[in-house]
C-alpha cells in the first residue's frame, strides 16, 4: 500500500500547489471585497486538500484542514461581517499549510500546528483548551525578520503574557506593552493572541493573553526583571525561540516546484521527489510531428549514402546538401519546442507577491497596492526559481524605502494610497522585468554622502561620481541609508544579494528615479540559461565563450588609446571611462606576440558594472548549449560551464558576472 501511495506522491504535491494557490488568491480578493462566491472556492480548496490528504495517511494536513473547513462552514452558515482578525487567522493557517507542505516534500519533522488550531477555536467560540499556550509558528516572511535578526547575532525570544482578569482597558495595556518589549527587545517580529473567550464576550478580552516572538541582544533575565513590573501582568514567561528552516526552506515554501534534494539531500523516501512542468498537450503533439519529420530525414541519407557508395558520389551531393538544411531546419524547430517546454508564465512567480505586500503594508503601517501586468510572459522555469529572492528584496526596500507614510504623500498632494507596479514583457532574446513605485524616489547626494560615510568610497570617488553612478551604490556590500534597523529591512544586505543574484543569472539590472516622484528598477534576464548565443574569442591559442547578452559592443584600439586613470589601464568608451583587463592576464595564460597594430576589446556589461577585455582574436559569434564542469574541478568562480564545437573540441564558458566584478 505504502508503494502506491508513493506512485501518487508527485501527484498529490501538484495538486496541492494548484489548490493553496487558490487558496492564497482567494484570501485576497475576499480581504477587499468579501462574497459567498470566494468563500465557496475556499471551502473547495480545503475540502479538496483534506481528501487528498488524508488519503495519503497526511494527518497533520488533513487536520488542519479540517478546522479551516469548519470555520468556513460557520462563516457560509452565520454570514458574519468579514474582519480582518478572521482573514489573518485564516492567512496563518494557510502558512502553516504551506510549511507543512514543505517539510512533506523534505522528509522532515513535521510542525506543530496547534496554535493556528486554537485560534480557529477561538474565534469560533470554543475552549482552546491546553494547545492555548503552544508558541506560534511564523509566517513566510516573518520567518525572513527572524532569519535576518539571527544572522545579525540577536537572539529570539517568546514572551508570553497573561494580563489579570482585572485588568481594565486589556487592549489598550496589550499595545503599551508592545511599545515596551519593542523598547526592551529591540525588534518585535510576530505578535499571536490566544485567548480563551467565549462566543459573544467582550472584544477586549481578546487581549488577555498574547505571545510576542522578538529578537533581542540582552540576557532573559535583564529582560524578565524590565517588563515584570507591570502590576496588571499576571503571568510573564520568556523563553528562547527556535526557528526550525533556513532561508532556503522558506524559498521552498513559496516556490511551487521544488525538489527534495533542495530541501533535504538525506530524505530517502517522502523526500524523493523530481521537479515537474506543466507541458501543454498541443506542444508535445508538434514535438512528435517534428521528431517523426526528422526520422524521415534520417531515413533519406541513410539511402543517399548508400547510393554514392554503389555510384559516384559526386552525383549526391547536391542531395545530401538539401537534407542537411531540412534537417538543420527541424532541428532548429526542435530546439525551440523544447525550450518552450521549459517555459512557464511568470505569473506563477508573481502571484506570490501580492500576499507578500497585503503583509508588508500591515507590518508598517501603509496603504500600498500592487499591479501586475505581463504576468502571462513565458521565462525558463530555473530562472524563475532563482528570481524569487531579488523581486522579494526589491518589493520590501519599495514598500520600506519608496513608499511614504499615507500622511506624507497626501501632504506632498500624493493619493494616500501608494502604487507598486511589476510589469514583465518580451524583447528580443530578453525578459524585462520592470518594478515601479510612485514614493519618493531615491536621493543621489544623500546617497554619497552614506556611501562616504560607510566608507565605501573615498573624498576623490565622491568628486566625480555621476548621479546616476551615486544611485548604483545602493547595490554595495553594507550600503544602507535606514536610521534605524527596521523589522524589514535597514541592515545594508538586501540590495547587495539582487545585484549578485541576478549577476548569477546573466542578467543587467539597471535604475530609474525622480526624488519626489518614484523610482524604477529595470532587469533584463535571458529567456533561457540552458542554450545560449555566445561570442567566440582566442585568447594564448585557445578558444573561448562569453555570452552575447553580456556584450554591450565589439571594438579595435590602438595602443595609445590606453590610459591609466587612479593607476589602473582603462579606456574612454563614448565618453565614459572603462575599466580594461587584458583576458590573459586574468585567466593566468602565457603572453604572446601581437603581430596586428589595433587591439581586439569585448566590452561586457553585467547588473550595473561594465569592463573592457583585451582578446586576441574575436571569431563570431553561435548558439551552444552549456554544460555543468561538475564537482571534480572544484570551486570555478570565473566559469560557468563549457561546451562542445562543431570540431568536437571543447571550449569554456566564462562567467562574465564574476570577471567584471572582480
């Protein structure tokens, strides 16, 4: 039995995505503008995942499920107004849902989902009973706060709290004592309220007990001895928290395919799992035509060959010629139907966005709307894994950074409401990504003037830096212009990660902005990272590749044309200055004798960089399809992979990413 059900497995997380997909939306739509028609595709949603669960010996799921589908039972049946304390809890228990998910694809220990149950009882009027006082799980991106704030070195701290039944005013002593532990602690992440209250009490008793998830750097004790003194607190515990997944199981948990490998590379069993696409019917229908027109092909050379072995084979050529085109023709055809097979609309990375800002304008305290246009554009399904983490940290510094406070932009005669917009579209070979935001923009001096201060750039650097080119430094190591640390960003790491990221997915990510106005990031991604057009190059008698998409132009220089600027060569390209490495060099190969007067350069651009490499000869450029170099190499930084010429020789591919970096 057990062998059956795991045939079902990658049935069963596929469906799963489909249905806490339509979940997810659902809770959105139902947040702005409540109808039993939502609720109903809700409640499909849980009863189906609840089937499906509990089919597949999935208990936890399936209970979980269960008291969601209880909840909305009650809520078809009793119509009560829709608040948000309902739709946050059933947020909650839709990442639980997700969590769950994910530690089913990992092989590993699953969570404990009795708080998220209890306020499900809660509302409901019933007994919390015991699990009341369970630690709250945290959400997708709390989990982020909370990861940062280890990273940072603080330490996570529960403090649960139980006012006296005497307490007057619970609600209002609940937020007071937030400002406290947020004065205390430093960083408040998660706040979950557990109370026992009956159907029809008063609203403020809601209050009388609440869990704090923080992140803090003092000792428990200094930090029990500041907030014990409250004489309306009837119980205060802090204990340490522990979170139970890293940054790449969070990733796990908003990315729909994932592999168990990713999760967990020791799961033997529940963690055996292959990444799956959805494939359209019709594409695998002209896949088959076309492998059956090559066969046919194939068959006509075979008898041409045979018929210039009997005869002269002068006579066939001008035949085999004409099927050597069809056949590069079908092949080139093949080519593109696979890679399309490949392909999925991005729609399906950015419908995880919208929850992601519905809780970031929650978190600080404004009103901001995301519009999504282009999400049918078709990407590589990779790159679409590996952009999730750049659009999340672009989305949160707009929502942090960009977007004013409702009662700012209405004074600057701004809608309160702040705009995100996340468009995608086709062109040429690219993906445009373009996110745009209608806040304050970003101001250059105020970015020289942090950048000086941090040290990253000297007196002289600041002199004659560009406007445009201060705006870029937002992408360095450390760079941060926050005050203060705030709960979503301000630790000088977020734009830092989307330029190396992106970088890693051959792509350029470039910045728009107007102080007062707004700003626009701007990133361009190859459509596909498995074939690539690439530029052929000889460089001490080898033969070498950098990708086209990272060839902002082709020149000749004569020797004088070098200069040294700040004790570096460098070249003046369309009147800016470019960096300018001989490749030899930097790849560590033997010098040889230039018998030409002018000097082939490649100038590469890569995320907001640019630099000039000096080649000796530059061939042409063709498509070829990378190959991994594996683990026996080691550690290749400047490579991303290699490739087989049509002479069946090898030829390496160079990273350009990591060659104009350092």
């Amino acid at each position: 039995m057990m062998m059956e059900l795991s045939a079902y497995r990658d049935i069963f997380i596929e469906e799963l995505n489909d249905q806490l997909e339509r979940m997810d939306q659902s809770l959105l739509a139902l947040e702005q503008s409540p109808s039993s028609e939502l609720i109903q595709t809700i409640f499909r949603a849980a009863h189906t995942i609840k089937g499906s669960s509990s089919t597949m010996g999935f208990k936890e799921m399936s209970d979980l499920t269960h008291e969601v589908e209880y909840i909305l039972e009650w809520v078809r049946e009793k119509k009560p107004k829709i608040t948000s304390m309902l739709i946050d809890t059933l947020f909650r228990a839709l990442d639980a849902m997700k969590l769950l998910r994910t530690e089913y694809i990992s092989g590993s220990e699953y969570t404990n989902c009795s708080s998220v149950v209890s306020e499900i009882k809660a509302l409901l009027g019933k007994p919390a009973g015991p699990e009341r006082n369970t630690l709250p799980a945290l959400n997708a991106a709390e989990t982020l706060l909370a990861e940062a704030a280890v990273g940072a070195g603080e330490q996570l701290i529960a403090v649960s709290i139980t006012l006296k039944e005497d307490c007057l005013m619970k609600a209002a002593r609940h937020f007071i004592l937030l400002q406290r532990i947020e004065a205390v602690c430093g960083t408040v992440i998660s706040v979950s309220l557990f109370p026992a209250v009956t159907q029809g009490a008063d609203e403020d008793e809601r209050y009388g007990q609440f869990t704090v998830v923080a992140a803090a750097t003092k000792e428990l004790q200094v930090i029990q001895d500041q907030l014990g003194d409250d004489s309306d607190i009837q119980r205060l515990h802090i204990a340490p928290y522990k979170i139970k997944f890293s940054k790449e199981a969070e990733r796990m948990i908003d990315t729909p395919e994932v592999s168990a490998q990713q999760a967990n590379p020791k799961a033997e069993e529940r963690g055996k799992g292959t990444p799956t696409v959805r494939v359209n019917v019709e594409r695998l229908d002209h896949l088959m035509n076309l492998v059956g027109e090559l066969l046919i092909q194939q068959t006509s050379l075979a008898d041409l060959s045979t018929a210039g072995q009997r005869s002269d084979p002068a006579r066939v050529l001008p035949d085999i010629g004409s099927v050597s085109d069809h056949m590069g023709s079908i092949i080139k055809e093949l080519q593109e139907g696979v890679m399309k097979t490949r392909m999925l609309p991005i729609d399906q990375l950015f419908s995880r966005f919208p929850r992601l800002v519905r809780d970031l304008a929650q978190k600080l305290d404004k009103d901001i709307e995301l519009l999504i246009q282009g999400g049918e554009t078709e990407l590589d399904r990779m790159i679409i894994e590996e952009l999730s983490d750049p659009l999340i940290h672009l989305i949160r510094n707009s929502a942090d950074h960009g977007i004013e406070s409702p009662a700012v932009r209405v004074s600057g005669g701004k809608p309160a409401k702040g705009r995100i917009t996340l468009t995608s579209f086709h062109e040429e070979n690219h993906v445009v990504i373009r996110l745009e935001d209608d806040g304050q923009g970003i101001d250059a001096g105020r970015i020289k003037a942090s950048a000086l201060g941090k040290g990253i750039i000297t007196e002289e650097q600041a002199g004659y830096l560009t406007a445009q080119e201060a705006v870029h430094l937002i992408f360095e190591p450390g760079f941060s212009t926050a005050s203060a640390v705030s709960e979503v960003s301000g630790r000088g790491v977020g734009m830092d990660i989307v330029r190396s990221q992106i970088g890693r997915l051959n792509g350029i990510i470039d910045i728009g902005t107007e102080p007062g106005k707004g700003t626009v990031f701007t990133i361009r991604l190859p459509l596909t990272l498995a074939i690539i057009k690439g530029l052929l190059v000889k460089v001490a008698g080898r033969v070498l590749i950098l990708p086209m998409y990272n060839v902002a132009e082709i020149v000749r220089i004569v020797p004088e044309e070098i200069q040294v600027v700040q004790g570096e060569q460098a070249i003046i390209n369309h009147g800016r200055i470019v960096p300018l490495s001989w490749l030899r060099d930097k790849l560590h190969y033997p010098r040889g004798e230039r018998n030409t007067k002018t000097i082939p350069l490649v100038i590469v651009r890569s995320v907001d960089k640019i630099a000039a490499f000096a080649v000796d000869e530059i061939i042409g450029n063709q498509e070829v399809v990378i190959k991994s170099l594996g683990a026996y190499l080691g550690t290749l930084n400047h490579l991303s992979g290699a490739t087989i010429l049509g002479n069946g020789r090898v030829a390496l591919i160079l990273d350009a990413a990591y060659l104009v970096s350092h």
